[in-house]
C-alpha cells in the first residue's frame, strides 16, 4: 500500500471513531432527565469558550438490603 492510502484509510478510522462517539453520546444524552449548561474558558491564552452540556440523573431505589423502619 502506499503513504497516501494509508493516510485516507487512517482518517477514515478517525471520522468513524468520531461518529460513533457523537453517536453514542446523543444515545446517552436521552436517558438524562433535566440538563444543565456551563460555559468554560479553555486556558488564558486561548480565550476560546466552550459550553459544556451536563446531564443529570435521578434514580429512585429501595434499598432490599435495609430492614424498613415499620418492621
């Protein structure tokens, strides 16, 4: 194979790798209830903001371990 094919194919594993990410984060991104968004700065050189998109869960559980209080 020649460098430059091998080149393609490599950022074609890349593009993919990345797709799938995104994919299975927008997958991710259903099961949460509520969101939150914060913006942050990168570094101080790099004044750049990036907004970050935080999911938050709530899961409601009886502990079968714990012996309730009316027994």
């Amino acid at each position: 194979m020649s460098k430059l094919k091998i080149q393609k194919n490599k950022e074609k594993i890349v593009k993919l790798l990345n797709e799938n990410i995104d994919l299975e984060y927008n997958l991710r991104l259903k099961t949460f209830k509520s969101f939150s968004q914060k913006v942050v700065a990168t570094s101080k050189k790099d004044t750049t903001a990036v907004i970050l998109k935080i999911g938050h869960w709530f899961e409601w559980f009886k502990d079968e371990d714990k012996p309730s209080e009316k027994e």
